[in-house]
C-alpha cells in the first residue's frame, strides 16, 4: 500500500513538473521575441490533441511587451504535430518567419508582400527547382503537379506562407501555410483557423511576423 501511495505521489509530481515546464517554454519563447525588436507580431499555436490546436495572436503595446489581441481555435495536421516527411499528414514544430500573404480574394490591407491566388497559381511539389514555393505556371513554363490553389476553396481565400524547410530540400515536407479553415476538421500539415480571425492578423501582423508551433 506505501509503495502505491509513493507511486502515485510521484506520478503526480512529475505531471506538475511537466506542466510547469511547458508553461515555461511559452514564456521564455515569448520573452525572446519580445527582446528582438524586428518581430513585428506573434502567433502561437498551442497544440492540444488529435488535430485540434489554440491560437493566440500578440501585438506589441506602446512599451514593446506582448499584448494578446486575440485568440481562436485552429486545426492543424491530420497526425498531430512534429513533420518528418512529405505526405505525412503532421505539422512542423517549432518557430517560423512568416514570409508572405496569398489569396484568392482580394489583398485585405495587408503590410505584407501579397500573392492572388489566379488559375495559374500553384503550390509546387514536385521534385524540380520549385519545390516548396508558389509558383505561376503561366510565367514559368512549369508544368506542376502541385495544388492548384484557385481550386482550393475557401481554405486559401486567404493564407501566409511559413519559412519551412527553407532549403526546399525535397522529401521533407514542402507549402506549410498558415491559412483559413477548409472543408475538413484537420488540414495536410499546415494551420487553419476562421476566416474573420485570419483576416485581422493579416491586416495588423506589419511585416515581420512570427508563429511558433508547440
């Protein structure tokens, strides 16, 4: 019976420790990027199971703190988090510079570079030099086997694009966008939240934001 107690005093002690230690790691992610000035917004997506995930959005207040202006739930991969490999339904952990804006409807006000997502418009995965990119077939020539993003209604009404395997290293995983919500309660590897909440960051992220996934 003593030996049970201490078990499961034990098993609850380190449970705690495990808590704590995940409360720290949003804390001190959010102090280091509170300290370098050139990140202009942070997204965090807290993942909790299967596919379902929390995003909360933070701006700078007038002392350069974090401010959290708002918060909504998301999905992220079919699998869960921690990407491996192309095809594998999970999304990457970890930080990411947010490099550009797309859509298929029009550039809300963003202060970010905006891609319009046109018939032409796909996101590449085929092995060749446009692989993790977004490409125009029609100013290429490339004839791609990727997503056709018009087609890919109403998830990329509107999106950002995350500097994931920046190295388009083929294999690894390739278009982990941050975009709206589609048809299903999960998405291939990238986060979806609603289309209102996508549409506000868009317009008040400036021009150098950060999402870090966890």
């Amino acid at each position: 019976m003593r030996k049970n107690v201490v078990f499961c005093a034990l098993a609850l002690c380190l449970f705690a420790v495990s808590c704590v230690c995940h409360k720290t790691d949003w804390n001190s992610i959010m102090e280091e990027y509170r300290q370098d000035k050139t990140v202009s917004s942070l997204i965090l997506v807290k993942y909790r199971k299967g596919s379902d995930c929390r995003v909360e959005y933070y701006l700078r207040d007038s002392l350069g703190d974090w401010m959290l202006d708002g918060e909504a739930a998301g999905y992220v991969g079919k699998n869960g988090l921690d990407k491996k490999k192309e095809g594998d339904m999970k999304t990457p952990v970890g930080e990411f510079n947010i490099c550009k804006a797309f859509g298929i409807l029009p550039d809300p006000g963003t202060a970010l570079e905006y891609i319009p997502v046109t018939e032409s418009t796909f996101a590449c995965e085929d092995d060749c030099p446009y692989y993790n990119q977004i490409v125009d077939t029609t100013g290429t020539g490339h004839k791609c086997t990727g997503e056709d993003m018009s087609k890919i209604i109403p998830a990329y009404n509107y999106g950002m694009t995350m500097d994931f395997n920046k190295e388009n290293v083929y294999g690894k995983g390739c278009n982990i966008f941050f975009h709206c919500f589609g048809t299903h309660d999960y998405t291939a590897g990238c986060v979806a939240v609603d289309e209102v909440f996508m549409v506000h960051v868009l317009r008040t992220c400036g021009t150098s934001p950060v999402i870090s996934i966890h």
